[in-house]
C-alpha cells in the first residue's frame, strides 16, 4: 500500500467516509462529525500507520485533510 492509500485509509476508517470525499474541502469545518476524539483517532491511526510520533502542536493544527498532508511531510512521509 502506498503513503497516499494509508493516509486515505486512515481517514475512511476513523471517519467512515467513502475515499471519493476526501480532498480540500475535507475539515474540521466542514465535517459534522469531526470533533475532538476523532482528531485524536486520526492521529493516533496515523502514527501507527507510519511509525511516527507527532508533536502536541502538530496534533493541535491537523484540522483538515490537506493540513495533515503537510503535517506529514515534516515527518519526511510523502503523499
């Protein structure tokens, strides 16, 4: 599996989405049920899935789908 297919997995498996919604305009703003746990989860999903730890300020700023990609790229994952 690719780093963009375990970063779209993540999404679809903590928010219950179909991958075809993910993209700009997939956020904390936009996405009723994304709230504090979910955030978490996403995170906590991610981090197992690249064997990474993220930074507290980090976790704080992954507000959207497009903000985690850049979020990632500071971790040297490339999407």
């Amino acid at each position: 599996m690719s780093a963009i297919e375990k970063y779209n997995q993540a999404f679809v498996e903590v928010f219950a989405v179909e991958p075809s919604v993910l993209g700009a305009n997939f956020s904390k703003e936009n996405v009723e049920t994304w709230d504090s746990v979910h955030q978490l989860n996403i995170v906590a999903v991610l981090e197992e899935s690249f064997d990474i730890m993220f930074e507290p300020e980090d976790i704080m700023e992954f507000v959207s789908y497009e903000k985690g990609k850049e979020i990632l790229r500071k971790y040297d994952v490339e999407l």
